[in-house]
C-alpha cells in the first residue's frame, strides 16, 4: 500500500515539474523524444492532446513531429508578466479599472460629468499601471464644431497660421511640444499629449515614439513574474492594496487588487483658458484676471515669477517681462577640442577630442575614412556600410549606415545618404542638399523634439547638426563629408567602419574575431549592408599599369599619404599619389618598391615645408629612415 502511494505521489509530482516546464518552455520549440510521422506539414491531435496544453502544437515536418509553442512574444515594454486563467501563455500585466480589464498599453477614454459641464479623461494602462489625465484641447480656429463623441472640438479645414496639412499630417503648433494637432478626416483636431507613468526605476528606461510625434520614455527591463498578488509597482516603488503615494506635485497614485491608478495633472496651453485668465505652472491651472501680469509666446505669467524660455532666464516685474541669456560657465577646449553640447541643454557639457571623432570625406574623387582612433584608409563605393554602431551594453543603442555611390570623376558626392536609427525605431535621413527625413516625413530645420533631439544647419548654412541627448553629434555638410562625434561613454563599445573606438589605431581594421592582419577587403565585407552592392573589386586605388611590381604591392606602399602624419599638410595630395604609383610601378631603379615610395614621401615632406611652412616627421613611423640611409 505504502508503495503504491508513493508511486501515486511520483506521478503527481512529475505531472506538476512537467505543467511547470510548459510554462517555463513556452514561446520555444518543446524537448523530449523523437516521435515518427508519415503525412508531411499534419497537425498531429493525438500527441497534443496527450500533453493536455493548448499552447502546444505538433506538426508533421521530415517525417518527425515537431512541437513548439504557439505563445506570442512579450512586447519590449512588458517589465511585469502573468497568467491568466484561460491562458496557458505568459501575458504582459494588464489593468483593471471599474469592474473591466485593459491589456497593456491599451489606451481609453472617458467622459467626466461636472456639474452641468462634462470633460473628457485619457487613461493608459502600462505593467499594471494606469495614467489617467484630462484631456486639454488645443482651438486653433475661430468657429470650432463641438460634437459630443469627440474629446476636443474640430476645425472644418486643416489649415494653421495660412499653412494647410495634408490628410494624416501632424505637427506642433506651439512652444509646448507634446500638444500635437492631427489631419484626420479633412478636419483638424489639436490635444496635449502625455507620457505614462512607468513602474521600472529612472536608470533602465530608453526614449522612445511613443505616439506619432509624442516621444517618450518606456522600461527596458526583462520581465518578471508578479511575486505579491495584490500588489503594485510605480516608479520601482512597491506598493500594498489600498496604498496611496504622491510621485510628486502633479502626480498621486493609488494600488488597488494589483493595479495602481495615477491621476496626473497637466500644464495648459494660453489658449485652453477661457479669455483674459493666465496659467499657473507646472501642473498648470486657469487662474483669474486679477493675476494676470505679463504675456510671452502664448503664457501668462504672475508678477515677481521666473522661468526659462529657450537658453534666456526670464522674469515677470511690475507688468513687464525681461529676459536675458544663460550664463554658461567657462569651458576652454584646448587645441584639437571642441565644445559638446546636448540637446535642450544650453550649455556645453564638455569637450571633444580629435579621437572622439569619426571622420567620412572625399579626396580624389574617392571616399575616404578616418576612425576614432585616427586610422587612415581608403573606401570602395557602390555600397552601404554600417559605418558605427552601438555593439556592447552602453549608453544607448544607435546605428548609423551609410549610401556610397561609385568612385565618380565629377565630383558628384560620394556619401549620398547618411542614416540615423535610435530607440525602438526611430530614423533619420541626411542628404547633402541639406533636406532631412525623421521617421519618413520631411522635416524643416531647425527641428526640435523636446530634449531627446535637436536638427538644424550651421552658422554658415553649409551642414546639418544632429544633437541627441545620448552623446552622439552628426555633422554633415552640403560637400559629403560626415562627422561623428561620440562621447566618452562609447569607448570600447562601438563598431564598424569608424573601427572600435578603444585608442588603438592598429587594430581598427579587424573583425570580431580580433585579427589584427584582416585585409581591408574583408573588413569592409563585414561592416556591408544590403543585397544590392556592387561586388567589391578590392582596392580602388590600384594603378591602371604596372611594369615593374604588382599593382597591389605599388598600391599599398604608396598609402603613406593617408596616414595621420601627413594629415596637417593639404597640399595637393592627388599629385604625390599619383608620382608615387607611376615611379614605384615603372620608374624604380631600385629592387624594393619601398624604397620609392620614401624618395616620394621625402619630397612630400621638403614641399610642405617650403610651401607651407608645416615640419612632417615623415621618417619616424616607418622604415623609411633606414631604408634612405641604404641608398
């Protein structure tokens, strides 16, 4: 008796771990022994009903049948996870609000009765978490149409200050950002929108689209499992049934059987008052006349208050507003430095080096590249390469890619298009007639989205300046040349054709598996995009003929030029290029190519001095202080 209870109890344990593993399993292909089957791509009843799971399914593949699970991805955002009842798979936390459940990220409004009036309220529901707000509309015409299924009022035309949007348009029509109005149906309707309260911790959040033209911050956490029933978490802040937190003065949050409701108020637009009242920030209210005291750019303000407007600091006294610029703090760049600033932020948080940089140029009619760590090397066209891009665990992860067309002799830009993605799928677009495109819409320049990026073209109207607030500045001028800088946060956690930013120039030119004598050839097959390249010819520099050495001998002791020694002299490099493949393929009296190519690069050296008045130390570096001696 007792070992038949025993086995009884081995069976119910086995039948537990395996519920158990299903669960753990679910979203991959299942484990277990090989069954046989006859009718290729059958689904096999009889094996899935044996496993009693409905998120299994078996079908017949190779004569073999093949189990896997049926359970969707969790979505990037999911921190939170569970199972519910009529589920076998995991599903991201949703919300419960008035006796209903939403899933997450669902958004929904209702209408508030106040009195003889109504207003309409947004809520979102994000790992168990709602953020619930009013709606503030934003009238940007004369005769609005009220409708009672709409939460803002509409205008008949699409049309803002004498410009008129097209059906799907939208923009920002005031200083503040996220009110955002839309084209939809040949009318046009503005609101606020607002970012959701989260619950991971500030430090594992990453910047986001949230909504089309709403950029905000989302958790990138893994998902966990609720571990207290009943309970909630706002903020990394773990709350109890029936707890009440204030986030701060605009934000109070309730939990309630595992989902915590926030209320949370929000600034107002001048225009969202009635006549002649003012706002009062930050969680903004329509105060009355008797108040009122200055106006700037679509606010009031009170008397004796402050507030910056751009990089000025202004203030309301006695009726009359005065502004004046920020006083950034002293920030000399030694030589070789410049000033780095983030988007939003007025002032230069520090300096870049030249090692900072990555440099795309083009030199006779070729491009050319120069890494973070200052090595040199020529780059065949008619392609797209991954030119950096974010490899290991950093600040943030981006991707830049480059178009490169075909060597050309007439000075047509080589670098044609330069491409930008960050977050979850965000793009940007670089031309060099200076036209731009953020997630496949036009933009004109300047282009701000509030403190996560900033576009716009330099003093001389000759390049576009892509700031984000994750330490990378583009730079990209109307001639194809492409500057990258990236802040010290990037070191050692970058790849690409811009090499790995580590202070090493010597091994730039490698692939992952860190081989210092990786062939040019091959590193940029690594770093290639795209199936519609042009086969790689190797290098494009190869002279067209040669008597004495291989072409790819003269080609590669002729590369001094490019090296960073002979950087600070710019005169005309084409011509000692060209002297040293024609003398090294045809002209050497000596038996070592080497040779004449330092007689060249000794004379590159004497011209720089005497037409530039600029010292190379060109025999420092290389052999070519020895060789010289020999002959």
């Amino acid at each position: 008796m007792k070992g038949g209870i025993s086995y009884l109890m081995a069976i119910i344990l086995l039948a537990c771990l395996t519920a158990t593993l299903v669960k753990m399993t679910a979203g991959q292909g299942i484990m277990g022994e090989s069954v046989k089957c006859s009718k290729e791509g059958e689904i096999i009843k009889t094996l899935m009903d044996k496993t009693r799971n409905l998120c299994i399914i078996c079908v017949c593949k190779n004569k073999i049948a093949d189990c896997s699970s049926t359970c969707p991805k969790l979505p990037d955002s999911c921190t939170t996870y569970e199972y519910r009842k009529d589920s076998c798979c995991r599903i991201c936390k949703g919300c419960t609000f008035k006796n209903r459940i939403y899933s997450h990220d669902e958004k929904w409004t209702i209408q508030v009765k106040d009195g003889e009036k109504s207003y309409w309220k947004r809520l979102i529901c994000q790992n168990g978490l709602i953020t619930m707000h009013k709606i503030e509309c934003f009238v940007p015409c004369k005769n609005p149409i009220y409708l009672d299924n709409h939460e803002c009022p509409i205008c008949e035309k699409c049309k803002f200050h004498g410009k008129k949007y097209n059906e799907g348009e939208l923009f920002a029509p005031l200083a503040d950002k996220n009110v955002i109005c839309t084209c939809k149906g040949k009318v046009l309707t503005c609101m606020k929108k607002v970012c959701p309260i989260l619950s991971c911790h500030p430090e594992t959040r990453v910047v986001v689209e949230y909504e089309p033209g709403l950029f905000c911050q989302i958790c990138s956490t893994k998902p966990r499992e609720i571990i207290f029933p009943g309970s909630c978490t706002v903020n990394n802040k773990f709350m109890m049934n029936e707890q009440i937190i204030e986030l701060d003065s605009c934000s109070r949050c309730k939990c309630r059987n595992s989902t915590a409701t926030c209320n949370k108020k929000i600034s107002q637009a001048i225009s969202l008052c009635e006549t002649k009242k003012e706002i009062s920030k930050p969680c903004s209210k329509c105060l009355g006349l008797s108040t009122v005291n200055c106006e700037l750019n679509g606010f009031r303000y009170q008397n004796g208050s402050q507030w910056e407007e751009g990089c000025k600091t202004c203030s309301c006294n006695n009726n009359v507003v005065k502004c004046k610029a920020i006083t950034c703090p002293p920030l000399l760049c030694p030589s070789g430095k410049q000033p780095y600033f983030l988007p939003g932020k007025c002032c230069p948080v520090r300096c870049l080096s030249a090692t900072d940089t990555c440099r795309v140029y083009q030199e006779f009619n070729s491009a050319h590249i120069r890494t973070f760590d200052k090595h040199n090397y020529p780059i065949n066209g008619g392609c797209k390469y991954i030119i950096a891009k974010s490899c290991k665990p950093a600040l943030a992860n981006f991707t830049i890619l480059g178009r490169f067309g075909a060597r050309s002799s007439d000075n047509k830009p080589l670098l044609s298009h330069v491409y930008l993605y960050f977050g979850n799928s965000n793009q940007i677009v670089l031309l060099p007639t200076m036209r731009v495109k953020y997630n496949q819409r036009s933009v004109n320049l300047p282009y701000h989205q509030s403190n996560l990026l900033q576009i716009e073209t330099s003093s001389s109207l000759k390049s576009i300046i892509v700031k984000t607030n994750f330490g990378l500045q583009l730079t990209f001028s109307k001639k194809s040349d492409l500057r990258i800088y990236a802040s010290p946060d990037y070191v050692g956690k970058v790849g690409g054709i811009c090499g790995n930013y580590n202070g090493n120039k010597n091994d730039d030119i490698s692939i992952i598996n860190g081989n210092s004598k990786t062939k040019l050839k091959d590193f940029l097959l690594k770093w290639k995009v795209g199936k519609g390249c042009n086969k790689f010819k190797g290098n494009h520099l190869l002279p067209t003929s040669c008597k004495k050495f291989l072409p790819q001998k003269a080609a590669a002791v002729c590369m001094w030029i490019y090296q960073v020694d002979f950087l600070p002299c710019t005169i005309d490099r084409n011509k000692y290029h060209q002297l040293c493949l024609n003398t090294t393929c045809n002209d050497c009296p000596y038996s070592s190519a080497e040779v004449c190519a330092c007689k060249i690069q000794k004379q590159y050296a004497l011209d720089c001095l005497t037409i530039k008045g600029i010292n190379i130390r060109w025999d420092m570096h290389n052999k070519c202080a020895e060789l010289s001696s020999k002959h």
